[in-house]
C-alpha cells in the first residue's frame, strides 16, 4: 500500500486523538487544546481562500515563536500553499528580495516586525498583509518610528492596510474551504538559507520531505505524547528543525516564546515542567551565565533534555550542562538544505562512561535512520576513518532538499561537485573508527597559513578552556609574511572590552601552550559581541569582511 505523506496529516491526528488535550501555551498567555488549535488554522485557511490564495501560493510568515506561526503554518498549508517563514532579524532590503524571489502573494507578520515589511511593501508584489495583535502597532508610535528597520518616522496611521489577525479568522468560517488535491512531492515550504555567505537561497521542501524529516526527529529526539516543547529555536529556521509537525503529530504541548531570555528560559522550564527544548551554543553559553550568577532551579517536575546544533558545543559547556543543570544533551547536526538534522552524537552505546563522553558528544556523531553521510575526498572517494585524514560532508537522504527555488544551476552545483547526486554541505570533517564523524570547519573558515592548514574550530575550543573568554570566533588574517594568521575575536566573560580578564599576550600564550605553534593565535580584538544569525550561528564572514578590507582578496597567499 502506498499512502501520500502530506504535513496536514499531523494536525489531523492530533485533533482526532488529543482534541481535548494541551496543545499550545501562548506568549499572551491563551491556553489552546489541539481542537482549538485546528479550529484557528481552520478558520485561517477559510480567510486566504476567501482572499484568493489557493494551492502553489506562496504566503510568508514573519513571525517569533507564537502561537500565530504555528496556527498560521497549518492554515497556509491545508489549502495547498507555500509556507514561507522569514528571519525576523532581517532587514527590509532583505524581505525584499525574498518576497520578490519567491513571488509572495500574502504575509502574515507580527507586529513587532511588520514596520521592516511596510516599509517595502511597494516594491514587492504581496497584496495580503496581516498582523497580529494589531492593537500594538499603535501603542508606542515612537517606538515605531524609530524601529531597526530604518523605514520613515511615519505613523501607523499612515500605513497601507493590514488586517488583523484576530479579526480575520473571527469573520471566517472555518468549514469554508476545500482541501485541494494533494501529492506528496509538492512543494509546501521554501526555507530561505541565513544568508551567511550573500544573498540567501530558497530550498525547497516537499510534503515528503517534510513528514519523513519529522519522522526522524520524532525517533532521534525520543519525542512523546507528554513532553513539553519550549519553543527557544526560531520557528522560522528550517520550521523548527520540524518540530512544528513532529511535536504536533504526538500531541505533544508546545511552549511559545517571544525571544531568547535566559531569565524566563528558567522560569518555563520549572514553571510548565518542560521536559525538552533546543539550544545553540550561545543560547546554552546564555544561560550558564545567568546560572552561575543566581541560584536558579534548572527544571520542573519534568526530567529536561536540550538538542543543539550550529556549531559544535565546547566540552565545558556539556558538562555544565550535564551535570549541574541535570539535563541531557543531544548534539545534532545539519543545515537547510538537508532538513535539516542529519546526524547526532546521541549515540550511547558508543559513548564512554564519565568525562571522556563530553568528547564524543561534542562530535556530529552518525547518520540518522535511513540517512546516508559520508566524508570524501576531492575524487568522492571516502575518507579513511583514522580521525585525521579531511573530506568534505556530503548527504544524501528522503529528508535533504528538492532544490533550490528557482535555481536550477545552483542546485545542481550543491549535488554534483565530488559525488554525483548527494548535497555538499561544504563542511570539512574526520571519521573516527566508530564512524562518528568531526567537523574541523567549513572550507571558507580553513585557515591556510604558510601552507599549513588551520582549524578554526581547534583554536575556539582552546579559547573556550580559559576563564576570561565568554565567547570567541577565529577568522584568518592577512599576513605579509604567511598570508595568513588566526586572529581570534573574543567576548571577555566579564562582558566589558575593556576590562577582559586577560591580556592579548595572555590569550596568545595560553593557545601556544596547548596547540602546535603554528596554530597559536596571532592576533585577539576583545569585543562587546559577535554578529549571528537568528539561529545562533556566528557570522564570520562579517569578520572577515571587516579584517580584509584593505585588502585586493578575501584570502592569503602564504
């Protein structure tokens, strides 16, 4: 028998068997059983219809973790249409370009971000625009005057029109709308890449890519019908890693936030008995902080397991993790184009007992269920597994992309350059003996000095061992004589530049005592920040960019 893996099959069993039970916790503080949960996205899938979305239309959202994206996710997709989530930390020359790369017909954005949209909105071809909780447009007309998103002082009055969520799906009727005919290779979201390397990508992802992606997620992450997911990842990052659908097809109780707020993280978690959640590094980083500085309870009623991903986490922060929050920690990895997850270190029975498995954890680990990952060499020959020998990751699996929205030379080029027919992922990686695989970095962050290649990976785990650095990102910097050196930016645990704990030279001495010579940093810049991504990956490229300058290239010729 064959059935077609459709996304709305996951709101569908959760109304049918867990209609009555918790479905999501709002950031406004609405409790919504899983009936009224699909009752909302009903009644939104009724509204679009109504305004002539119909199947293949693509409607963004721009929007934290609320209960509006979830709602609004489901809304979009019963009808058939494109979910497109935007990075809210973009800016509105950003959401120009997307809503004109992927032809948007209709947003629904929050209202805390709808002025960067507005700001735009003539020069894209959307002609739906809702937000939600539109009351707050008008509360602190300063506060939108001066938003981040550089548009006019005007007020909202001036604005063109928005509707408000609330008053759209109060006016639908919620069984007025058909579900069109469905197929499982549709495309029924396009995820747009962080744009760390220039203008971000389109990948698209089908029914079937989605559901099987969930499938895994459900298994690796040991999802159940009791947990309680606290919404810390940006729903708009590859839907949450999937956990829009895997948390909502087992009737699992989602948790929404507005933001990343170590305080309230805490709170949450003992208050609502949270029982998983995820984490970037610095999010984890975020909140040993405040750990260390209050006497904090780190869970509910609830045992807590946290998955994190978008660089390797250092070994002190999962022992901190492990052992002082009393949370499991899952390292798992991945990027747009592949689902994203793809591997986990969550492999336990080949981890050592004690200390020595924060080693292991801190590894990509292995495949998931049904994953193929493989490290190749510049032939698409596997490497050998001695842990020492560098290839490149490459994929292949039911959950990696259709493709690129609208780029067919791209796509093709991410599929095709050392192993036909398996995404390249651009990371450089080792095997071990277990097969568990290391990323040593990606092949723009390899630094090449003397001839000698350079982890910046290595040297930001040595950074991470001393006291003084709170956070650090190493880039290569131009050298007259090596073409280039390891220059470490570094956030002083104390959180002021210029007070750091330790002096450059101390920095310098302390990686040379630990790492070949060669590899020692050469240069620190104490800083207040590093420049992310919404989803916790550090930018370097905006580093080296800045380091480069002067330069005639973006590379070192020792």
């Amino acid at each position: 028998m064959r059935k077609p893996l459709l996304v709305t099959d996951f709101l569908d069993r959760a109304r049918e068997y867990y209609g009555d039970e918790a479905a999501v916790l709002a950031t406004t503080g609405e409790r919504y059983t899983y009936e009224q949960f699909g009752e909302r996205a009903d009644r939104l899938s009724a509204a679009l219809a109504d305004r002539g979305i119909g199947k293949g239309d693509r409607v963004a959202v721009l929007d934290p973790n609320t209960h509006y994206h979830l709602e609004s996710a489901y809304g979009i997709v019963q009808l058939g249409a494109v979910h497109t989530p935007l990075n809210y930390r973009l800016t509105p020359e950003d959401f120009e370009y997307i809503l004109n790369d992927a032809g948007v017909d209709a947003i629904v954005a929050d209202y805390e971000y709808a002025e960067k949209v507005e700001a735009i909105r003539d020069e894209v071809p959307t002609e739906i625009f809702i937000v939600n909780d539109a009351s707050e447009l008008g509360a602190d007309e300063s506060e939108v005057g001066e938003s981040e998103s550089g548009g006019d002082e005007s007020s909202v009055e001036e604005w063109g029109e928005w509707e408000d969520f609330e008053e759209v799906i109060r006016s639908a009727d919620p069984d007025d709308y058909d579900r069109p005919e469905m197929d499982e290779d549709d495309v029924i979201t396009i995820n747009y890449t962080s744009g760390t390397t220039g203008d971000p990508k389109g990948v698209m992802r089908t029914h079937r890519t989605e559901t099987l992606h969930a499938y895994l997620v459900t298994v690796h992450q040991e999802i159940r019908d009791d947990d309680v997911y606290l919404w810390t990842l940006p729903m708009f990052h590859v839907n949450g890693w999937g956990h829009i659908y895997a948390i909502t097809g087992m009737g699992a109780t989602h948790v929404c936030t507005r933001g990343v707020n170590a305080a309230e993280i805490f709170d949450v978690v003992a208050e609502e008995d949270v029982s998983y959640l995820c984490a970037a590094p610095t999010v984890l980083n975020r909140l040993i902080e405040y750990y260390e500085r209050t006497e904090v309870r780190t869970t509910g009623e609830n045992p807590v397991r946290v998955a994190t991903a978008g660089s390797a986490p250092p070994e002190a922060t999962i022992r901190t993790v492990e052992d002082e929050f009393g949370w499991y920690l899952k390292h798992v990895y991945g990027a747009t184009e592949t689902g994203p997850l793809v591997t986990t270190s969550d492999a336990r029975r080949l981890l050592p007992e004690g200390d020595e498995r924060f080693s292991l954890k801190k590894r990509q680990g292995i495949p998931y269920l049904g994953t193929e990952v493989a490290v190749v060499d510049e032939d698409g020959e596997d490497v050998p597994r001695d842990d020492e020998t560098l290839g490149e990751i490459v994929v292949r699996g039911n959950q990696v992309m259709e493709g690129y929205w609208e780029k067919p030379e791209a796509t093709e080029e991410a599929f095709s350059r050392r192993r036909d027919g398996w995404y390249h992922t651009g990371d450089l990686a080792v095997v071990d003996e277990n097969g568990m695989l290391s990323i040593q970095d990606r092949k723009k962050d390899i630094i090449v000095s003397g001839g000698e290649n350079i982890s910046s990976i290595e040297l930001e785990d040595v950074l991470f061992e001393h006291e003084a650095v709170g956070d650090a990102a190493v880039i290569p910097a131009p050298s007259d004589e090596w073409g280039e050196t390891p220059k470490a930016f570094v956030v002083p645990a104390s959180g002021d530049p210029d007070e750091p704990g330790a002096t450059e030279q101390e920095i310098r001495e302390f990686t040379k005592e630990r790492l070949a010579s060669y590899k020692a940093i050469h240069r620190v810049e104490f800083v207040e920040r590093l420049p992310q991504t919404a989803t916790g990956k550090i930018q370097k490229y905006e580093l080296r960019e800045r380091e480069w300058d002067d330069e005639e290239r973006m590379v070192g010729q020792g």
